[in-house]
C-alpha cells in the first residue's frame, strides 16, 4: 500500500495542483493539518472543495 501524506497546505493553488495530479498515483491519502488560510482574501466557502 503507498501513502501519501500532506498537510498544511493553507490553500496554496499550486500545491493543491500537483496534489490532485500526484494524488491517482497513491492508495491512500492522509491530509492532515491545515488546509484553509483564515487570512486569506478569497471567501472561505470558496475554498471548501473537499
């Protein structure tokens, strides 16, 4: 089983980019920490995907 594990990406586009491209490649993803940055310009509605 492959794992990948990430965490604290505070809703950094291009990190989310490569999670979605890497994420197939993987049997289980584990997304700890923060995923949402409270200082952030954009709504927080908009950035709840998951």
């Amino acid at each position: 089983m492959r794992c990948l594990v990430v965490a604290d990406l505070h809703y950094s586009l291009p990190q989310l980019d490569w999670l979605v491209s890497a994420a197939p490649q993987f049997d289980l993803l584990i997304f700890a920490g923060d995923a949402l940055d409270i200082g952030s310009i954009v709504d927080f509605r908009a950035r709840s995907w998951w």
